[in-house]
C-alpha cells in the first residue's frame, strides 16, 4: 500500500507538470466531502490551476457526471469514499481517455483495474490525509480526519488511532475557524479521546442528509476563514439541522417495541435519505437496544433502501447480512452502521433471517 501512496503521489506531479485538467469528487456524505476537501486542497496548494472539485448528492459516481468530465477534457479523476466497486464505471471513464485514482475504504472483491489507495481499518478521509501527506508532509488536515472518522462511526483500532487522537486535539484547540465557530454555536465545548456523548453530538451536526446544496457549506466550513461568511453558513447548517431532527424526533417517538430480535420501520418524512433513515434507526437502536431497520418505502420498480443501526454492543451488521446475503440486491457498510438494497416484498424474510442469526 505505501507503494500505491507513492505512485499515487507521482501521478499527481504528472499532472501537475503536465497541467492537467484534474476532477477530486467526493461521495456525499462527511467522510467523503472531509476527504475529497483534503485531497482538493492539498492539489490547489500545489499550484494547479485547472482543478474542480465535484461534491455531488446523487453519489455513487453519477453517470452523467462521468460523460460531463470526459467532454470537459478531463485527463484525472480523484474518487474519493466510493468506486473500488464500480469497475464498469472506471473502464468507462478509461476508454474515454481518462485516468482514475481511487480512495476508498469500503469492501471489494476484486480491485479495480486503476491506482487506489484502500483500507477497511479507515475512514476514507483518513486515506485521503495519507496521500496529502505522501504529496505534501506539512498538510495539516487531521482534524478533519478525526471528523470524517467519527462522522462514518468508524471503530478506533490500532491502525487509525493515533491520527484520530491528534485531530480531536486539533478541534479542541480550534484550529479551524469554521469549527471554532459551528462549535462555539452547538455547545460543544471539548471533543472526547473517545466515543460517547460529544461523538454523538458532533456525528448529529454532519450525518444528516447532505442535499440541497450542503455540501458545498461543509466544505466552505472547512476552507474559509472570512468570519462574517462562516456567521451565515454555520446558521444555516444549524437550521437545517434543527428542521430535520425535529422531524426525525416526532417520528421516532411513535414506534413502539415489537416482539422481535429487531425493529423494522418505514417512514415517509421528506428526504427519504439513508441519512435520514440512518438517522431514525440509530435512535431506535438506542431506545430499544436492539438492530433497527429503517426505511422510506418502496421505488417505482418494487425496491427499498435501508439503513441499519447496532446498538452498542456485542453486534457486527455486515457479518450478520452475509448471513443472509441471498436475500438482498446489495449490502455494504461498517459492525455498527450498515445497509442494504432489497425487493419491498422480501422485507419480512429478511427480517425473519436475521432475527433467526442474531444469538
Ligand atoms: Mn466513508
């Protein structure tokens, strides 16, 4: 892997050299825009000048983003927390005569036929913060790791540990003037060395649904420093934050325990997100100590997405879904915050197969 870091790092100096046109697109999500803002900050210092960067809701590396770049005359792609799956997507974006580079962190079964920089033990932002670092060694971006890190729930082993801790001390010691400020307006006076209530709290401001053009104020968060601007885009997060979270709240309050191993919900608030569902799972997760499943209801063609929340213990979702894996179009995530894509009318086998594996 430090090799690929290595090659990663010269193919960016290629780039530069050759003034390249150059795309760093992040998924939709903390991790994902933490990590693409690293990558597309550390490339401007550098001094490209044809540089953009796509931080888009529709995720999942939109097609029609992909035909975009090619007749933009894009020469590289930096993906950043998705891809290592989309192979089809790749070799698309290859015979159009663009190369790829891929940071991510979510399972594959074989790699992708392009330069990738990969670990499941990391957020991607974290991946991200190593291929800075191979570029540059002076970037400071932990904090934004340790963000990404807890955004994505990511458990602290000895591989990432060290870098997470120095973030949290970075955003303790207000480094960054967008956090200071969003921080300083929450409440939220220290970040813990450890999970718990300030994760959770944090977690809350930046896992919600990243749409209507959120995603841009989080990386603006990340990158100004003009104190009046960062006044606007912080209230408006909070806003945003409030309005949904007020909906989430009410909903959650109405279900009930059932006599189940696990709790299967659907909703049909505004922005059926896996956010959102994530969102309403992880507080019934909680309230009823045991897995919740939630989603937004079925899509024209019969499907549902959901979300999947552990509570705290004891609990390992993807390695429960491979138990049942025959049962779902596709499934994918981390122990404690998972999902899948499924038929609407497989959902109660499902349920009945996963409660049968829960011991
Ligand atoms: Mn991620």
């Amino acid at each position: 892997m430090k090799n690929n870091l290595k090659r990663i790092a010269e193919r960016i100096f290629l780039a530069k050299k050759e003034d390249q046109k150059v795309a760093v697109w992040g998924d939709y999500d903390t991790d994902g825009i933490s990590g693409a803002t690293i990558v597309y900050q550390t490339l401007k210092n550098l001094g490209f000048k044809n540089l953009q960067l796509i931080l888009d809701p529709s995720g999942r590396m939109d097609q029609k983003i992909i035909h975009k770049l090619i007749s933009n005359g894009n020469k590289l792609i930096v993906i950043v927390d998705m891809g290592i799956t989309e192979v089809e997507k790749i070799n698309f974006a290859l015979s159009n005569g663009m190369e790829v580079i891929v940071i991510d962190h979510h399972l594959y079964t074989s790699p992708p036929p392009v330069l990738f920089h990969h670990s499941l033990k990391k957020a991607a932002v974290q991946l991200c913060y190593e291929v800075a670092k191979a570029i540059n060694p002076d970037e400071q971006f932990s904090d934004l790791v340790a963000l990404g890190s807890i955004a994505d729930k990511i458990e602290l082993n000895s591989e990432n540990k060290k870098v997470i801790i120095k973030g949290i001390e970075r955003i303790n010691q207000r480094k960054r003037i967008g956090l200071k400020i969003l921080l300083s307006k929450i409440k939220l006076a220290k970040l813990a060395k450890k999970p718990g209530k300030s994760w959770d709290k944090l977690r809350s401001y930046f896992n919600f649904p990243l749409r209507n053009g959120l995603q841009n104020n989080f990386y603006q968060i990340f990158v100004l420093n003009d104190e009046s601007k960062l006044d606007k885009l912080t209230d408006e997060l909070i806003r945003f934050h409030q309005n949904i979270y007020q909906k989430i709240d009410e909903f959650s309050k109405t279900i009930k325990l059932e006599e189940s191993k696990l709790t299967l919900v659907e909703h049909h608030l505004p922005h059926a997100t896996s956010g959102v569902n994530g969102a309403i799972a992880e507080r019934l997760a909680n309230k009823f100590n045991r897995i919740a499943l939630v989603h937004g209801g079925k899509d024209k063609n019969g499907l549902v997405r959901v979300s999947a929340r552990a509570p705290s213990d004891g609990y390992h979702l993807v390695k429960l879904f491979r138990k049942c894996s025959n049962l779902f179009l596709n499934f994918g995530g981390h122990p404690k915050a998972a999902g899948f894509q499924a038929r609407y009318n497989d959902l109660e086998k499902i349920k009945i197969c996963l409660s049968k594996n829960l011991h």
